[in-house]
C-alpha cells in the first residue's frame, strides 16, 4: 500500500487518512497471515500459567509457569522484531518505535490464567481448532492471551509498512491480573508509564466505569464435629459446577434419606464416612451470580439444612448459607446503587478447608461511585459480627473515566466506523488493568454480537472450554491499527 497518497506529510499540521484504504489493507494483511496467528495463540496457550505468588524467588515471583509464559511472550516479540525489556520477571514487555524520551502508547495484556477446572470435551492446553476454522479452544484463548497475541499483529502491521509514530508503542505482557494485579505496581517502578493505555480485556466500543473490587479471606474456628473437607470454586473469582463436602461417621443410607428434598445432590462412600456433591443450576445461572443457584451457595444450604453436621459446624454453615444467598449485599448492609455501574455484586465463588479450619473467600464489587469508604468499612464490620475469623482484605479501586473524556470519544468513533456498528453503545463493569494504571481504557477486544456457542453455560472465559472468535480477533487488528495512528496524533 502507498502510505504516502494515505497518511500525507503533515507540514502543515494537517492530518488525513483513507480509513477504507487502511481497513482493506489490514484485512488482506491479517488475512495473509491467518495461520500464522492461529498458531501463535495455540503456542502461548500451551502454557497454564496459573499466577501464583512467589516473591521470595526473584527468577519466578509469579511461579515457574508464569516465568515460562514470559519467556515465550518476549522470544516470540524478539523473532517479529521488536524490542524486548523484562521487569525482574513480574511482567515484559515487546515496543515499536525509537522515540527518544521513551514516550509510549501502552497496551495491557494479562498472559496468566485461571485454573482450568473441570467439564471441559478435550485437553484445556492442547488448543483445537474448529472444523470451520472459525473458533480456537483453550484455556486463556478468550481471557486473555488471544488479544495479546492480537495487539501483538497490529503492532507488526505497523512495523512492516513502516508507520513511523511519534511515541512508541508498548506492549505489556501482565502475569498476575487474575490474583490482584501485583505486576502493574512492579511494573510502574521499573519503567516510564505510557502517555495513554488501552487495555483489550473487554468489549467494544469502550468501557468506562468498572466497579471497585474487594477480595476477603475469611477462617473458621477450627472444626470439632464431622465436617472433615469442602471444596467449591476454581478461584476467587471463578465458579466451579459442582461443589462438595466429606463428613466423617455418616452412612450412605443416612445421608441419602436427609438429603433428599435437596435437587443436583449426590452421595457417595468415602473411607470416613461420605462425600456430598452439588452441581449449579444451569437453567437458573444467568451472568449475575444469583445466590443459591451457584454450587458454592447450594452447597452452604445443603449442610446447614441436612441435618447432618455435629459439633461447631452448624454455625458457621448457617451463616455461609445466608450470606452466599445475599448477592447485591442487602443482609450484610453494604447494598447500593449508582449509574453508571447499576447495584453491588457479591460472589461466593471458593471455599477449601485448610488444617480443619473452612475457609471461605468473599469477592465483592461496588460502583464506581458509591461512598467507598461507607462500602469498605460496612464489609468489614459484617465479616467482624461473623462466625469467622478475617484473615486478609483487599481492595482495587474502581475505574471511570467520562464520556466526554476527547479520548474516550475518539475511541469509540473508531471502534464504530472500523467495526461497522455505528450504533454500538459504550460499556461498563469488568474488572481490567485499567483500574491500576493513569490514562488507561478498556478496548475491545470482544466484538459486539459474538457468537455465544453454548449460551451462557460455558465457553467463556473462566469457563470449560474457552474459545476465541478467529475472525472478530483478526478484525481487531483494524481497530487497533487505526487507534494508535490516531492516539499518536492526539498525544
């Protein structure tokens, strides 16, 4: 393509591109290159990288399974060309450009996963494609590793024409923004902060509010009857389809006969006594984790109503099956409401039982504009007048950004005219990088009226098995192409 009949010089201050020219150029290059990027999203998502924290080993602080997804992130940016940094091995990133202050565009993408769980048709790490060659499955295809590897094209598009910008582009590979996003403050101690940042975590055109989150660990006085383990959740923020419990010294008969007016329940005999299973609700699941439809709530009910719990157990399940049952907060008095955000949300995705103790792990997100200080005070005064002990607590401070912002405007022009959805309206919600970084947004990269291949049951994200859009992703490269030019001009 002659860039020079579409971006002119700009002696005069003057600045015009051929849109149409561009988009036709982009797709035919990422046409060009389809196989290509498929299989470079099926390399990264060989790799479970699961983010844990191990900060006491400065080679791995994030697990040897992160440090190996960082390697590969920065070896395959080093084989296309650009430049590579490592920060101490919390996150890379790849850059475009050679501007001399080191002034940057900056585009987040977390490479770490959440575990694979369980209920998925194939191997959650041997990526398949599908017979039409339309959608990818793997763990970390949809969330998020696919639009890294996406940004990652656009950022060669414009290295291979030779689109020269004023600031540089950098691309930032994150491997801890499932378990609290402890990468970014390492990150912004190691390197000049980009000018302006789009974070593709999200759905076009643009998100601009997403609520504030707060991660509770809370610990039960030590068990002394027959409740001996639980387990429900993938991670915090995960759910799981079933959730289970073991009781010591229960037969089989006993159990079957006091858990028969519960639904989704199952006995079997385990070498103490027996494990009791629950599924969710699939037809009640909807995308607002309605209490005592989740396994992790419907297992709470199960053995507080059972019957079947001795010694101290009987409190403390009682008081989980109230709360988990509460999703906008009204039990605990934390409930609230604000636009652009709409209610606070809580889920009670994880439990685990930890040398006799249960431990449960409370993830609760309030808007944007709520009193934060009234919400967080209010949660742990509830979690204080609870059966449990609190062992931890944090909190990541929402995201907003106005719509008038020139920034967010432009965005989502682009969005709209290279999408071809001119009627596409801004987002909120969403839990991204965004939230931690100065001039950042969530954009893209999920394509308004995706193709939900299973409802809202699975393939999503966190969800068994995950899938990528192959040709919503290549037409973000379009996007992304023209978002930076345009960022470029406005910076």
């Amino acid at each position: 393509m002659n860039w020079t009949k579409c971006i002119p010089n700009n002696q005069k201050g003057r600045f015009y591109v051929d849109w149409k020219k561009l988009y036709d150029d982009v797709d035919q290059w990422a046409a060009d290159h389809r196989q290509e990027f498929i299989d470079d999203i099926s390399e990264v998502c060989r790799i479970r990288s699961v983010s844990i924290m191990n900060k006491q080993d400065p080679e791995k602080p994030f697990g040897a399974a992160c440090r190996q997804m960082l390697d590969k992130a920065l070896e395959m940016s080093t084989r296309y060309g650009f430049e590579t940094r490592n920060y101490d091995n919390f996150c890379g990133s790849a850059v475009y450009g050679s501007n001399p202050d080191n002034d940057s565009i900056g585009i987040f993408s977390h490479m770490d996963i959440v575990p694979e769980g369980e209920g998925w048709t194939h191997d959650p790490f041997d990526p398949i494609l599908s017979e039409d060659g339309k959608y990818l499955f793997a763990r970390g295809t949809a969330d998020n590793k696919s639009c890294g590897i996406m940004a990652m094209y656009a950022m060669r598009y414009l290295k291979e024409h030779n689109i020269k910008l004023k600031n540089n582009v950098m691309l930032v590979f994150g491997l801890n923004e499932e378990i609290g996003m402890n990468d970014i403050p390492e990150f912004l101690a190691r390197e000049k902060c980009p000018k302006f940042s789009l974070v593709p975590d999200a759905k076009y055109p643009i998100t601009y509010a997403e609520k504030g989150i707060t991660k509770s660990v809370l610990k039960s006085p030590k068990m002394t009857g027959n409740l001996k383990d639980m387990w429900s959740g993938l991670a915090v923020n995960a759910g799981s389809p079933i959730a289970w419990a073991v009781l010591e010294g229960v037969s089989v008969k006993d159990a079957e006969k006091a858990l028969e007016k519960f639904e989704k329940t199952s006995v079997e005999e385990v070498e103490c006594g027996v494990k009791i299973t629950v599924e969710k609700d699939e037809n009640k699941v909807i995308r607002d984790p309605i209490g005592t439809w989740t396994a992790t709530a419907r297992l709470c009910k199960v053995l507080a109503g059972s019957g079947l719990l001795t010694g101290n157990a009987q409190e403390v399940l009682d008081w989980m099956a109230d709360v988990s049952d509460d999703y906008r907060g009204e039990k605990i008095g934390i409930a609230c409401n604000d636009e652009p955000n709409g209610p606070l949300r809580c889920s009670f995705n994880m439990i685990r039982m930890e040398e006799g103790r249960i431990c449960f792990y409370p993830d609760i997100r309030y808007p944007s504009l709520a009193d934060q200080n009234k919400v967080l005070s209010g949660i742990k005064a509830a979690w204080a007048a609870s059966p449990m002990e609190l062992e931890s607590f944090s909190n990541l401070d929402p995201f907003y950004i106005s719509l008038d912002n020139p920034f967010a405007q432009k965005l989502i022009e682009v969005a709209r005219d290279a999408l071809e959805q001119p009627d596409i309206e801004p987002l909120k919600d969403g839990g991204t990088y965004a939230r931690r970084l100065p001039n950042a947004v969530p954009y893209g990269a999920t394509v308004p009226g995706r193709v939900r291949l299973f409802g809202f049951a699975k393939g999503g994200a966190h969800q068994a098995d995950e899938y990528c859009d192959i040709p919503n992703l290549l037409l973000n490269m379009r996007v992304y192409v023209r978002a930076l030019i345009e960022l470029d001009q406005m910076l």
